[in-house]
C-alpha cells in the first residue's frame, strides 16, 4: 500500500487543477484555494514547495506548471 502525507495528497490536488486551467495554467493562491477546498496558506506552502523541485513556476501567490511538467502530460 502507497501512504501519501497530507502534504503530498495536497500537492497532487494543487497539479492536477493547474493541469486543468486554461491560459496557460496560471492561478493565484486564493483561485486554487477555492478551487480545491483547501486553505490558502496550505496552497502557498504547497506551491513554494513545488516550484522548490520545480514542477511549477511561483511567484508569490501565483503558480502555473513549468513547461517541463506541461511536456509530461
């Protein structure tokens, strides 16, 4: 069995609804956070956590996936 941490489960959520906007994939903070019923403080750390191993591009409260993740998919 694969055990996820909240953290994780989280930045898969966070992905998943960038991979599903349009223009380009760039959401705020707060757009995601109601996107996805998680508050916006968690998508901030998941978002600075994610451009970290740079799966996405984050510039303060705003993310869109970086062109290597976008080619994956």
């Amino acid at each position: 069995m694969l055990r996820l941490s909240k953290l994780t489960d989280y930045a898969v959520v966070v992905l998943t609804r960038l991979e599903e906007a349009e223009d380009g994939g760039v959401l705020t903070a707060p757009v995601l956070a109601a996107a996805t019923g998680l508050g916006e403080p968690t998508v901030s750390r998941v978002l600075k956590t994610l451009a970290h191993a740079g799966l996405v591009e984050a510039a303060g409260a705003v993310g869109r996936l970086t062109a290597w993740f976008r080619a994956l998919s």
